[in-house]
C-alpha cells in the first residue's frame, strides 16, 4: 500500500469522511439506528460505533502513549471479527443493543476524534499514515453499507417509508436509476484473450487482496457494453424463469424455495397484470424502470437470468481485461469467480490482517461499483465479495459470451 497524503490533508480527510457518516444517519428517526431485520444488516448506530472503535483499536490504543478509551466495555459491542481484539456481541445480537443509545455512540465518536485529530497534528510516520489510511478506507466501506443498510431496514419495513424525499436525478453520475441506452445492449466489447496483468500495482491506496499484479491467461470473450435492465430480466420472468429448474444451481434452487416472493429484493407486482411493476427505492415505491439496469438480485439469480438469456456471467480477470473500454460503475456486477486470494498474496500487518485474507472461503467477486460506493474506491482492481445468496447491496449483470460462440437467444426488441 502506498499513500502519500500530507498531515493537513489527511486531517481535512479524516474530518470529511468521519462528518459524512454522521450525514448519511441524519434523516433517520432514532428506532431507526437501532433495527436489524436479517443478521446481515447491521443497525446504524452500530455502523457509527464499530467506525469509531476501528480507529481507537487500531491507531489510538497502538500508537498513542497514555490514550484513556471513552468506555472499555465498548470493544465488546462494536468489534466486528477481529479475534485478535478478543470477544464480541455476535453479528445477529447487534440489534439488541439498546444502550449505548445514540447520543452516547456520537459522544464516543467525538472523543476518538478528538484524540486523532490531535495525532494528526503533528506529522504522523509512515506506518502511523498507513493505519490512518486503512481505517478511512474502512470507514468509507461502512457508508456505502449504511446506505444498503438503511434501504433494507426501511424497505422491508410495511409502512415502506422513503429515506429522501426526491428520487435520485437519471442524469447524475452513478444514479439509482440511470438507464440504459438501448443500442448499447446490442453491443458486445470483445477481447482476444491471451495472458493479461490483472490486480493492483503502483501508486495510491489498495486493499490487500487487490493484489499483487500478476498475469492471467484469458480466453477470448465479450462483455456486453450494457449492464442487464429491468425489462430483460422482467422477460425472464415472464418466461417462467423462477420456475424451470434447469436454469439454476442446485443450491440456488434451494433458495429460491425459501423467497417470499420470486423477484429481484424490493420489487412488488401491480395490482393487475396490466400495471406496472413497483419497487422500493430511497425515495419510496415507484414504477419499475424497464430501461434502467436491474438490481438487488443474487448471484445465483444472475447466474439463472443469463443460462436463460444463452449467456454467462464474465470471470474476475475477463472484467478486468475490458473494463477499461467499457462504462462501468452503476451496479456491482456479479463475476463467475470465486474469491480467492492471488497468488503471492500478503496481507495487511497487524489488527489489519484479518481485513480480507480470512474471508476467501465459499464467497463470489463482484466488480465494478455502485452509486453508493465512495469516491475513490471505484477502481478496476476493486475486489468486492459476497456469499451467492445476498442482495441487499446494488448488485446487478453484466453478461458475456465466449468469442466462438455466435448464436445468441435473446435478441433485443
């Protein structure tokens, strides 16, 4: 990892993403920062607390003589799965804890900020910027979070009530919504294949599992320039997609048996087959967007979509190989890869090593971003990752073909 910011900018930075979110909770009612509908959405105020308690375990308490942490007892509560750091509430359990209550949790907050502020005062050493570095980071990671969090906790809510009160402009970079050409999903980006550099080398901060750079040998492929839209995966539907077991993995299969309803998360039927489709979004339910790119499906429902469509889902590496011409950055795409570290692999030193490393068991990559992820983390060596199953992050398609292969079944209308 390589970070070269200078003291003044690394406070100012610190300040910035510390104040952001607090931002992202500011419309939220109290009972809000409490709920955890599944084990896998976590209650804001534990986002804020476990944000704080990242960097007094990881900077303050091992870099600062004498720090006094705001509450001892806090270690427990808002440790996420760092056994080096000892016991902790379980992932489930994180919605049952009422106190701290919120104004104690922004109390906290205050007083780690304050003594790294006064860390970064004077100019920290290299391996000091580089913890800084990754608790940023880190807590950047956690305000995208907070944002899928928060939309599942007020989506899967009944009263179904909207986190903002305008829905998010069509035309604005990496908007919810933002449609999809219609002559790009004739489009096809083609790479001849052979042996490709892929992961992270060079300058600027990267997570550990972006790297190291190392060569890849990729088939000949193509990418679809646009991403799948609501229409297209409507029409699967449409065809008794949920329905035709061939389509799908036999544990995908099994899940779909548990779903209450066979449709991407937050969609809801009309009340005729004559009107649209609605889905939940941050400004509340509205009409399906047949044009704009679909989201909130599982890989084993992209999976299932594109055996349907006579496609495939694009390996890690092949992402990476056409990334550069493609427009990328709406949804995370879901790839065919299982997470796994490359070879070479080392990981962060320190709190820090059980980052990523511990992780690469039975989980899937997703490339690309979101409109939620954060400046800078869009990147094409990003490594996201999740177990097939989840949805609640902005999750969507990007197909791909293999070159020899020419005879396509869906034909775009």
């Amino acid at each position: 990892m390589t970070t070269t910011a200078l003291p003044l900018a690394l406070a100012q930075r610190y300040r910035d993403i510390r104040q952001h979110s607090e931002r992202l909770c500011a419309p939220l009612a109290i009972e809000d920062h409490v709920a955890q509908p599944v084990p896998e959405v976590s209650p804001p105020k534990w986002h804020l607390g476990h944000t704080a308690w990242f960097f007094e375990a990881t900077v303050l308490q091992a870099c600062v003589p004498g720090y006094r942490q705001f509450d001892a007892r806090y270690g427990f509560l808002f440790n996420s799965y760092y056994e080096s750091q000892g016991a902790r509430t379980a992932r489930d359990r994180r919605g049952g804890l009422s106190r701290p209550t919120v104004a104690q949790v922004l109390a906290y907050r205050r007083h780690v900020d304050a003594a790294m502020l006064a860390l970064l005062a004077v100019p920290p050493s290299p391996p000091v910027r580089e913890l800084v570095e990754i608790g940023l980071q880190h807590e950047q990671q956690h305000q995208e979070l907070l944002l899928a969090d928060i939309k599942y906790i007020l989506g899967t809510n009944p009263l179904e009530e909207a986190y903002e009160a305008k829905p998010r402009d069509d035309e604005q970079a990496h908007a919810e919504h933002a449609r999809e050409p219609a002559a790009r999903r004739n489009e096809w980006i083609e790479c001849h294949g052979g042996a490709m550099p892929i992961g992270h080398d060079g300058p600027g901060f990267a997570f550990d599992n972006e790297g190291p750079r190392h060569m890849v040998q990729v088939s000949p492929v193509a990418l679809r320039a646009a991403l799948v839209t609501n229409g297209e995966y409507l029409a699967f539907m449409r065809d008794g997609g949920y329905t035709r077991f061939e389509l799908w993995h036999a544990e995908g299969w099994e899940w779909l048996q548990s779903l209450p309803r066979r449709a991407p998360l937050y969609w809801h039927p009309g009340p005729s087959d004559a009107e649209p489709w609605q889905h939940y979004t941050l400004a509340g339910c509205l009409p399906l967007d047949l044009e704009a790119p679909v989201t909130h499906v599982s890989l084993y429902e992209a999976y299932a979509f594109c055996r349907w469509a006579g496609w495939r889902l694009p390996t890690e590496a092949e992402w990476e190989a056409v990334a550069p011409r493609l427009d990328w950055g709406r949804r995370w795409e879901w790839t065919g890869s299982a997470y796994l570290p490359y070879p070479g692999f080392r990981a962060f030193g320190g709190t820090a090593s059980e980052y990523n490393g511990k992780f690469m068991l039975n989980q899937m990559v997703l490339r690309g971003a979101s409109w939620a992820t954060p400046a800078g983390h869009a990147r094409l060596t990003y490594r996201n990752f999740f177990h097939p199953y989840l949805r609640w992050q902005y999750t969507g398609i990007r197909p791909a073909r293999d070159l020899q292969v020419a005879s396509l079944r869906w034909n775009d209308q």
